[in-house]
C-alpha cells in the first residue's frame, strides 16, 4: 500500500471530516470485500429464487468452493505475498512476476483439483462439482493475486476490482438465471464471471505496478521453505476462525449450527470500527515509528537511540492495544444493549441471540488478536506468530469442545480460547518488541551473498597479501508493512466461509 | 627442554602457521620459508596456512619438499554464495532461535571482550582463548554474544553508529572464532612467522598441546596493519559520514576514529598475545627487534637472526667481469621487486628519467606484476608519459641466475622494507646498489656494527621518495667504474661474512634442536 | 504444446504486441464457439457437440501456451486460466499476457538520505586545539598526524610537499611510509590532472 499513510496522514489533517474519510478508507479496504461477498453470497439466493432446482446443493458447492479456497490458497497466499514484499524492499520488482505467476497456477490447479476430489467424494452432481472447481479455482487465485495486490497497488484499486467482481457475479447470476434460463450452470457461470473480473482487474493493477521484463529465473520454492511459518501461523489464524462452527456443525443439529453461523457472522460485523481504526492507525503512527527505528538503524543511530525508538515501538504497541480495545470495546457495549432489539428486528430464536451475544466477546479478542498478529508479522517474529496462533487454534478448538461437552453456550469456550489466544499473542507481542534490536541483528547471516556486498563498511584481515576493503552488508530488515494486508483478506475470507454455513445450512 | 622428547610422538617436529604467504603469495617470507623448509631436510615439517576464504586459494606458487608432512589450510571465512536464495537468512533465522535460552558463559568470549577492555594478563586471555568453548553459530547467532557487544560498545565506541560497530566487530572477531575452532596440528612445536591471527593460532595451539612456540617477525606485523589502518578508505565509509553528504574531511567521524582504535588496540594485543607466549621471538635486524620490545616483547627472549644468501648460485665478480657494462655502452640498471606501491616503482622510474638525461641508460623491472594491476598500468603510463619506452622496461619475474648478470647498478626505492633479500642478492653478486632508507637497508649497505663498517659500503642510502637523489646516486656510481667495482666487492665480502644462508639454517636447526626453552613454554591452565 | 510449455526464457517480457493479440484473440473465438456448442448445441448428438466443446475448450489453451517462449510464466499461467475456467479463462489470460508494466526501472526509488549536521563541534574543538601541520605531523596523536597527512597530501603545493618530504626524510620510520605514500598520491594525482588535461585538450583541437 505504497503510500497509503501518508494519504491516511494527509486526510486526518483536515479536520473531522477529513478524518471520518480516513477512518472509512480504512474500514473500506478491511472489511468491504468480505462485505460485499457476503452480501452477494446471501441476497443472490433470494434474487434468483429459492425454487430453482438443485439451489441448496449447489450453495453447498459454494460453500466448499470458498472453504478449500480459504485453506489451500492460504499458505499460497501468504509466501507470494510475502516474497513480493521482500523484493519490493530489495528494489527487485523484476524478481516478482515469475513467481507470482507460478504461486497463482499453483493456487488456481490445487483448488480447483481438491474441490473436484471433494466434491466427488461427498458425490455432488456433475454440475456442482464442475461449476464449485471452477469457482474454487478463480477465488484461490484471486485470493492469492489481491494479497499481493496489497503491496503493489493502491487501496482504490483493489477495492474498485472486488466491488465491481461483486456486482457483476450478482448481475451476471441473476441474468443468467432469471434472464438467460441457464439453471445451475447459469449461476455458477454467473459467480465465476465476477470473480474473474476481479482477478484480471487485481492483475493489470500488480502487473502495471511491475516491469514488462520480468527474471524468470527468480525461485518462488525456496520461499515456501523461508516463510513456512508466516504460512503456518496464517493457515492456523483463518482455521481458528471458523474450527468453532465446524464443531458445533458435527456435534449439534444442523439448525443449531446455522444459528451459530448466523450469529457469529453478524458478532464478525461489529470488528469493522475496531479494524477500521487498528488500519489507521498502523499504517500512520505505527508505521512511521517503525520505519523510523530501522530507519535509524540504517543510518548509524547510537545504541542509546536505538533502545528509545524500541522503547517507543512498545508503547506505540501499548498504545495500539488500548486504542483497539477501547474501540472495540464500545462497540460491544453498544451491540449488546441492541442485541435484543436486533434479534427481534432479524426474527432470531433465542438461542441464536445468546450466541449472538457471547460470540460479540469473541469477536472483540479476535480483532484484538488480529492486531497482535499484524505486529508480530511486522516485526518479522514468523515463529512467534505461528506458536501464538497454533496455541489460538487449540484453545478455541479445545475450549469449544469443552463447553459442548459441557452443556454450556459453544460460544462460550470459543469466546474463552480467542481470549487466551489473544492473550498469548500479546504476551509475545511485549516479549519481543523490545528486544526487536537485539533479534534483527543477531538473525544477520554472518556471510553475504556476493550480489549483495555493498552496503556497508568492514572489514579482511585474513591475510597479510590481501588486506582487501571486504565489506559485510547490513541486511534487510525486518518486513515491510505490505505483507501485513495478507491477514485480513484471509480473516474476510474466512468470515465469507461463516456467512456461507449460514446461508445454506439455514435454507 | 628440547625440541625433540622421546615421550612424544607428533605428527611433524615444527609446525608453521602462515598468514597469507607460502606457498601461495610469492615474496620474501615465502622464499625464506621454502628455504628453510629445503635447508633442515632432517627435520619434519607442518604448514599451516590463513587465508581469506576457500574461494580466494590459488595454484600454490612452491613445492613442499618430502620433509613437509602436514600441510593444512584454515579459512578465516566461508565462501559468499553468488546469489541470495534465502537459505543463509534461514540458517541465521533457525540458529538464533535454537541459541535463545542458552545462557552458559563462554570464555572465549570472555577473552574478546577483556582483550579490548584489560587486556593486560596475556597469559590468562590465552587460556580463555584456548578453551574452545565458543562455535561460529554462538559467535553470530547467541544472545551472549551480542551482549558483549553492546558492552564494548559502551566502553569503546559510545555515540557512534551502533550498526557500523556491530559489523566491525564481527569482521574483526569472526576469522578468530573460526580459526580457534581449528583442530591443533600435532606438532612439537609451533613457529608462527607472524603475530595477528597466526600468531594467536600458534599461541594457542602452544597453550593447548603444551607444544612451545617460536616467532619469527620479518616486518612488524601489529606496525604494518596500524600504517594499513590509519589509510584505510573502508574504515571511512561508516554511516554517519554517509549521511553527512560530504566526500570526506580530515578528520574522522566519531565512528571512523573509534573503530580505527579498536582495530589498532586489536593487533597490538594479538601481538603481545603471540610475543607473551613465544619461547623466542626472532626478527631480522635490531631495528626490527627494538620495535618488538616497544611493543612488549621480553627483551630476553628476542634474539637476531638475519636472512641469508646462498653464495653458491651467484657466479663470483671475476666470471661476472666479461658481462658487465662496457665503458661506452649504456648502465644496466635493475629494479628487482614486487610491482606494488610500497616498492614505490615511481620513484625509481622518475630517476632513470632524471638518469637518462645525462648518460645512456637500460633499465630493467624484475617482478610480477599481478597484484596491484593499477599500479602496473600506471607505472607503464609513466614510463610513456616520460618517453622511456626505450630506456625502461618491464621484464616481469626471473630467477636470480637470469637478472643479476644483466645489472650493473641494483636499485631499490621501496617505502618500507624488513630485510630485503634483493640487497643480499646483489651482494652476492658484487653488484653495489641505491636503496632507500628503509628497514634493515642501511645496515645492510652500510654495515651494522664496527667491523661490519670496516668491510666498506656496498652501496649508496637514498631518502625515502626522492627520485633526484636516486638519480644522483646512480649516476655517481655509472660514471665511476672503480667506485661500482669497490661497492660491489664490499657487498660480496659482507654477504660471505654475516649473511651466509647456511649461517641462517644453522642457526634455526640450533633453535630446533638444541635450544633449552624456557620451563614457562607451552604451559596450558585450561 | 508440452514442448512450447518446458521452454523457459531467462527474460520473459509482457507487452500487448500483434502476436499476443492474435492469441487471445484466437483463443476467445474457440472458446466462445465451445460455449455456443455446450449450451445450446448445434445438432442433435448432445455427447458428440459435448466432446467437441471439449476439444474446442483445450484447442483454445494452445495459443496462449505459444506465448511461453516469450512471456514464460505469464503465458503458463494463462494457459492454466484458459483450462480450468471455460471461457472466461481467456479474460484472465489477457489481463496477465497484455497489461504493460508502468514501471519499467526496476529498483524502486529509495529516500535520499537527510543530510544530518556534519560533527561540527567535534571538528572545530580538534582544529581549535590543533597544532601546525609540521608540528601535527611529528605529534604524539596519531589522529591529528593523520589529519595532517590527508590535509598535506590533498593541497599538492610546494610548501606542503615540503613538508611531507621533511617527514619521510625523518628519523620515524612509520611517519617516513605514511609521508612517502602520502608523496606518492599527490604524484599519482598530478599525473592524473596532466592525462585529463591532456585529453581535454585533444578534444578542443578536435573540434
């Protein structure tokens, strides 16, 4: 989001309304995608009508289409658009589009083939398999392409490429069905023609951002090995998102899991503010303080300097951590004094409201965490990440079995284990930051590869015949802020997947 | 206690640890040391040898004799890979993780950083550098490690750009880490021909094995690095010059200064290291043996033993005769050297050029010309520049029997010299020579004590970078037959009388052999 | 086809040229009749107009597969488009075979870095305590001697010249190499300024 905080900084400059702009700028890139595909995914149904045969089955398709999207593209993902931060910060843009392509094939083929085998397996009608492969292909690859997307083009951009995908998979579906009389296919067809648009508007955005001669030599194999962890702890994220209903879909009845879906979607809504306000905020004040502290770094700042800006990055981290639960805290009070009025308004049994209500809580450490997340990937601290959120996946996996097992509220353990998730990840958070110094340079390979040795001044004295000016070279540091926008397209997507069990199970 | 203990068997009886020389740098240490090496064939020998990185070996310049039964070559670093696939920022990645919780003290990085903040109980740093308990990935990767670099750079470099030390002081203590990591050569004795990472290496080694270890100093290596250090362009480069937007004052940067000091105080200490462990400590001249005590060596261990001159391989003046120059014929002047700055080749060509005025003049350059390529293509523009092309020529290397026939005035104007074995050469050859006033030269040409003086100057002493006085020099001596004769026999009568290399072999195999070393030898308290 | 695809440029280059055009173009054809084929079908023979569409549908995949040779992953990745999502696969195609990059540098531009104040203090607290460059020259603080040498060597006057050679001349060995490298670089300089004045002037004649 090359220039994005500056523009964040520029708006809030202007006054209130300029602010208000800022903070829906930022609601908009984190939450409108997921927004508008929730939105097409549940009005769609009701456009082309709950008559049309085979509508249950084929949401159903959708539903494991965007599933095994979310979880094979995700670590896909999260290397491509990792390894193209890297390279952004390298000045090596030519290094990308090799591997970018070959991480989108890759996306595009494994969806496709594991929704087919899925698919067939659970024995779907042909058309269903076909058309689910078909989607899952183009949102695995779209998935993946808008996550690299995040660092190469503008927030305008991206958000101009799914909006309009949205309303033309919308359009497009509801002509094809009402319109063109195609049935099934019609609508699928109609699904993927947006998610198509999207894709080929999020490739001219990265590709014209990108030179037209490209090295095809660049490996992006070695990235999966070098960012396993970032994948891990993002793969791990989305699954402790959604192990919840996946849960209570196997231990409870059908509709019991619809209402829980249902309900954690709408709890998913009230992180907009909070998300909107963490985007802000990290790409404007957090962001200048850490490039500041590399900055600083780079430029032969004392050690008394360096340990102020590291002091100064924890409680910038503090303050982040206030800000966004202060948000999201009154967000949550506010939501559950209308959860009453709201349930009456959507007609939700009882059961769903209470759901409703725990699964507000949960939401609150999940945004919190989310935050938490997006600091230890900025900081580069991949394994950290990945221990937090494996130990967030297993506390909210294990704590919501135990309150089923239990007799309590499902929402309840779930709501228990985000928070001990969230609590582990900001643990970490305060561990680390610190001593960001310290682990930057103690992580410097102690030697270069030639292409590379330029930078700074050191020293060989190996030999009496050859007291060359040998120089080491200070590496890159730590990531840049790009790849951080890789998690919230996956929590969207995620929250897609939510929608989408509620969507269907509930009809 | 002798060299030889019939208790133990090593694997060689001398084991040499060279820095960047034999057998792959040609020069006058690596002729000494293949001398030697020829010259004691009753005696086993290891060669050890430094150097920079695995990559950097070339083609060894010398054949090691039967008697050579270990050769071993230690790298201070491991060899860059071409291009960055991520695997390096892995490792690095992985071994910091793995390195966390580790909290044992190391002494070896105890020793680091004492070196720079005490550093005067030599015999106690050695024995923590001889405890081996530190590895490379502890060194790069350990939280302990970068806490003494936070702590030198309190005491040492506070102020200045923290990054630019820490890369300094890695550059500095990595090829130490990796070269005390070595397996000690099984050897009855260690004899470095240096201080700085050899000598330490030796010291070491002598402190681990219990092995006695002896120094030869040809230059004074902790003198040589400080002159490198004090004209070095990359101590310039550090960041807050970088940021300062000018090409470079005076003066240093806070950084610059500080990290000069600490590299300067480095190889002082690593010479005291190696002279406080060193049995005998040997050096060529005894301007060179002053500058060692300056430097702390114990005066009762420093003992002379000047280089020597094989006589038999140069022809004696009377079959020389037929060869030399005719009265009417141009002077044959040669220039026998490395062709690098610090022979200070521009000198000399600037004097045939003053030369060459007044008399007719062949000039001849011996001596490879591979190291300093510049340096090279800027004498040859020189040489043009000035119209020499028929009185200057470069003539690349030779063997002695090819150039000393052909010369009838040696000249050498180097800028700093230890003992040149090029003044010695033409001693035997009763040619009288120009040198500058450098090292051991006026000992050489002018005689060291009084019966030395007696034999007569072989020669004439020059100033340093005074191309007019070379010139004068070599034009008294061409315009005057019996002057170059008389010089020429002087140069001959002292080399036969002080500098025989069989006096040197000798006194080596005395060394080796027979010396009593000292009880304090080789005692190790780790 | 598999040949075209094992092909793998070193450069692969992108670019909306009349070939890639053609391609697209070409392959958007196939598809649009495998399409017509598959949903409304042209005969009675329903398996028959499927297995045409079919074949249509992978025959559309090879012109894009014959741009690998030149646009490498971008025309692999198409191709896979083109495959695994019936006719709008040509769409994606397009988008990663014919958009032109905007930025064709390569290395992004990097802030300049801020001019932070020269240690002036630093600078003139030495030079207020500094002594004349002969008397530095032969001091006991191997900064300011250095300083003095830099200074000395970098001025190329007979009086600094002078004074370097008074240095090399003396009884100090080490100060005599610095003072005669010194000398040297202030000779290696003038020969320098005499070769491009040289040079300049061929030029001027030139002309």
């Amino acid at each position: 989001m090359a220039g994005i905080g500056w523009r964040l900084e520029h708006l809030i400059h202007r006054g209130v309304a300029g602010a208000a702009a800022a903070y829906a700028t930022g609601a908009a890139v984190m939450a409108l995608p997921w927004v508008l595909t929730t939105a097409v995914l549940v009005t769609l149904p009701l456009l082309v009508g709950r008559d049309l045969p085979g509508l249950a089955a084929a949401l159903g398709g959708v539903n494991v289409a965007y599933a095994i999207a979310l979880l094979v593209a995700g670590p896909v993902q999260v290397v491509v658009s990792r390894f193209a931060a890297d390279r952004l910060y390298e000045g090596r843009r030519g290094a990308i589009p090799g591997p970018l392509f070959r991480g989108l094939a890759l996306a595009l083929l494994a969806c496709a083939a594991v929704t087919a085998a899925t698919l067939a397996a659970l024995r779907a009608p042909v058309t269903i398999v076909l058309g689910a492969s078909v989607l899952a292909a183009a949102v695995g690859a779209q998935w993946t392409a808008l996550s690299a997307g995040n660092g190469l083009c503008t927030p305008g951009s991206v958000l101009v490429a799914v909006g309009s995908g949205a309303l033309t998979s919308f359009a497009c579906a509801a002509a094809l069905v009402k319109v063109g009389g195609l049935g099934l296919p019609g609508f699928f067809l109609g699904l993927v023609a947006g998610q198509v648009l999207t894709l080929a508007l999020a490739l001219r955005g990265i590709l014209r951002a990108l030179p037209d001669e490209a090295d095809e030599g660049a490996r992006l194999a070695p990235a999966f090995g070098d960012y396993r962890a970032l994948a891990g702890a993002g793969l791990a994220f989305n699954a402790s998102l959604w192990v919840d209903k996946l849960l209570v879909w196997r231990l409870f009845d059908p509709l019991s899991a619809s209402h829980y879906a249902s309900a954690s979607t709408l709890a998913w809504f009230s992180t907009i503010p909070c998300l909107s306000w963490i985007f802000v905020e990290v790409e404007t004040r957090f962001h200048r303080r850490f490039h500041g502290f590399f900055r600083a770094l780079e430029d032969g700042a004392t050690l008394t300097d360096l340990r102020r800006r590291a002091h100064g990055l924890g409680n910038e981290a503090a303050r982040l951590l206030r800000g966004a639960t202060s948000a999201q805290a009154g967000v949550l009070v506010l939501l559950e004094l209308a959860a009453g009025p709201v349930a009456r308004r959507l007609q939700l049994p009882a059961e769903a409201v209470l759901a409703y209500r725990i699964l507000l809580v949960a939401a609150t450490a999940q945004a919190v965490g989310l935050l938490g997340l997006i600091l230890l990937y900025y900081f580069d601290l991949r394994r950290e990440a990945f221990t937090a959120t494996s130990g967030l996946l297993a506390a909210v996996a294990t704590l919501t079995t135990g309150a089923i097992l239990a007799g309590l509220p499902p929402g309840a353990g779930t709501a228990a284990g985000c928070t001990l998730g969230a609590l582990l990840i900001w643990r970490l958070v305060f561990a680390c930051i610190p001593r960001v110094l310290e682990h930057t340079l103690l992580e410097q390979p102690g030697v270069w590869p030639r292409r590379r040795r330029a930078m700074t001044a050191g020293a060989n004295y190996a030999s009496r015949g050859s007291t060359r000016s040998g120089s080491i070279p200070y590496s890159r540091i730590a990531l840049s802020t790009e790849s951080a926008g890789t998690l919230p397209s996956s929590a969207s997507a995620c929250s897609v997947a939510t929608t989408m069990f509620s969507a269907s199970i509930s009809k | 206690m002798s060299l030889v203990d019939p208790a133990v068997d090593p694997a060689t009886d001398i084991c040499f640890v060279l820095e960047g020389t034999y057998p792959y740098v040609r020069g006058g240490v690596a002729t000494w040391v293949h001398r030697l090496l020829h010259g004691l064939p009753d005696i086993r020998f290891g060669v050890v040898h430094i150097g920079p990185e695995k990559s950097s070996r070339s083609r060894p310049y010398y054949t090691s004799p039967p008697n050579v039964t270990v050769r071993e070559d230690l790298f201070c670093r491991e060899k860059a890979p071409d291009d960055d696939d991520g695997s390096l920022r892995r490792m690095a990645r992985a071994q910091r993780h793995r390195l966390a919780g580790t909290r044992e003290h190391s002494r070896v990085l105890s020793a680091i950083r004492r070196l720079h903040l005490e550093g005067e109980d030599e015999a106690g740093l050695l024995d923590d550098f001889a405890a081996d308990d530190l590895t490379v990935e502890a060194f790069l990767h350990g939280p302990e490690a970068y806490h003494v670099v936070e702590e030198l750079y309190a005491s040492l470099a506070p102020g200045c750009s923290f990054i630019d030390f820490f890369w300094h002081f890695r550059a500095m203590h990595l090829p130490l880490v990796r070269l005390l990591s070595a397996t000690p050569v099984s050897a009855g004795a260690y004899h470095a021909v240096c201080t700085g990472y050899a000598g330490l290496l030796a010291a070491v080694w002598s402190r681990r094995t219990g092995s006695p270890m002896l120094l030869t100093e040809h230059g004074i290596y902790a003198r040589e690095r400080r002159l490198e250090l004090e004209r070095a362009s990359w101590l310039e480069r550090t960041r807050d010059r970088r940021h300062t937007g000018r090409s470079g004052g005076p003066f240093d940067t806070p950084t610059a200064s500080a990290l000069r000091r600490m590299w300067t105080r480095f190889f002082a200490v690593l010479a005291r290291l190696a002279y406080g462990q060193a049995s005998v400590i040997v050096s060529l001249s005894d301007a060179s043996r002053q500058r060692q005590i300056a430097d702390g060596a114990d005066p009762a261990r420093t003992r002379i033993i000047p280089n020597g001159i094989d006589l038999d391989l140069f022809p004696a003046p009377t079959e020389l005769e037929p060869k030399r120059a005719s009265a009417h014929g141009p002077i044959r002047v040669g220039f026998v050297g490395r062709l690098v700055p610090i022979k200070d080749v521009i000198t000399f060509v600037r004097a045939c050029f003053l030369v060459s005025s007044a008399i007719p003049l062949d000039a001849s350059i011996y001596g490879p010309t591979n190291e300093d390529p510049a340096y090279v293509r800027r004498c040859r523009r020189l040489v043009a520049h000035l119209g020499l092309e028929r009185v200057v020529s470069f003539r690349g290397s030779a063997p002695a029997s090819q150039i000393y026939p052909g010369v009838d005035i040696l000249v050498l104007t180097s800028l700093s010299e230890g003992q040149p074995l090029v003044v010695l050469e033409a001693g035997a050859a009763a040619i009288p020579v120009v040198v500058s006033d450098v090292g051991a030269c006026r000992e050489l040409v002018e005689g060291g004590d009084e019966p030395d003086r007696a034999l007569g100057p072989a020669g004439i002493v020059t100033r340093l970078a005074a191309p007019e006085e070379t010139a004068a020099a070599i034009l008294r001596l061409a315009r005057d037959p019996a002057l170059r004769e008389a010089m020429g026999e002087s140069g001959r009568r002292r080399v036969s009388a002080r500098y025989r290399e069989s006096g040197t072999l000798a006194a080596y195999h005395n060394l080796y052999r027979s010396t009593a070393w000292p009880e304090s030898a080789g005692v190790s308290n780790t | 086809m598999i040949a075209m695809l094992l092909v793998r440029p070193r450069i692969s280059r992108s670019g909306c040229s009349g070939r890639v055009v053609g391609a697209l173009v070409l392959a958007g054809a196939l598809e649009a009749v495998a399409a017509c084929l598959g949903a409304h079908g042209l005969s009675r023979n329903a398996t028959l107009e499927l297995a045409s569409a079919a074949v249509l549908h992978a025959l559309a995949a090879l012109p894009v597969a014959a741009l690998a040779r030149r646009m490498g992953s971008r025309a692999r990745f198409g191709m896979l488009a083109v495959l695994a999502i019936p006719c709008l696969g040509v769409g994606i195609a397009a988008a990663s075979c014919a958009t032109h990059g905007r930025d064709a540098s390569g290395p992004m531009r990097r802030r300049p870095h801020r001019a932070a104040p020269w240690p002036v203090a630093e600078a003139w607290r030495r030079l207020g305590r500094a002594p004349a460059l002969g008397d530095a020259l032969v001091g006991e603080d191997p900064e300011l001697r250095r300083a003095a040498l830099l200074t000395l060597s970098r001025r190329q006057d007979p009086a600094a010249i002078a004074l370097l050679r008074r240095a090399a001349w003396g009884p100090d060995p080490e100060l005599a190499l610095s003072a005669g490298i010194a000398l040297d670089e202030v000779g290696e300089r003038a020969e320098r300024q005499e070769r491009e004045s040289q040079v300049a002037e061929r030029r001027h004649v030139a002309r």
